[in-house]
C-alpha cells in the first residue's frame, strides 16, 4: 500500500477516491472521519488520505489526478454558462455534468 494523495478538503478526498474507483483502480480512504480528533492530535495527522492497494496503479491514478486537478482550475476560469451537446440544457459554469442529462462538460456547445 501508498498514500496517494491528502487534503484538508474531506469533499475532495471523497471526488477524487470515487474517481480512481471507477477507474477501476484498487484504493481506500484512511482518516476519512479522524478530522474530530484534530486538537488532540495533531492536524496534519487527522487529514483523510487516500491510499493506493497497489502501487503499480500510481502512474495511471497520477495521470487522473492530474487531469482532474487541470479541470478544476479550467472550471475556476469559467465564468459563462455552457450548453449541453447532448440535450442544449444550459448548465452554470460550475457545473461538470449537465444537470438534466448526465452527460460531462467536455460534450458541450459554448
């Protein structure tokens, strides 16, 4: 096993564990409910963490994280609605899937 990946953010940890598991990629979540603990134990040790099960699943998961993190800061920017390719919905920028139809940003008429 390796830890992957830890943040303050237990929000992002879950998003980025339901990612690597539908990538199929073999993971769990430590410390996901330690953060009540902070104070009596340090901080930085009550962060949830996301461990890999095998570590030849690092360089795929890397790869996802990345991109992951490059769509964050592409929707950061974004600061215009977006239509839907599959059904022309209009969708606020922060949204990554259309709300009506389920299908991702990337699908999309601007």
């Amino acid at each position: 096993m390796k830890r992957f990946y830890k943040d303050f953010d237990q929000f992002k940890v879950r998003q980025i564990y339901i990612l690597l598991s539908d990538a199929g990629i073999p993971c769990t979540i430590k410390n996901e409910l330690l953060q009540g603990a902070s104070g009596e134990i340090p901080h930085h040790e009550a962060l949830p963490e996301i461990w890999l099960l095998d570590n030849e699943w690092e360089a795929k998961a890397s790869a996802l994280l990345a991109e992951f993190e490059q769509d964050i800061k592409a929707e950061d920017v974004s600061e215009f609605d977006w239509l839907c390719a599959s059904c022309e919905q209009s969708n606020e920028p922060q949204f990554r899937i259309c709300w009506q139809c389920q299908s991702p940003r990337e699908a999309q008429i601007d």
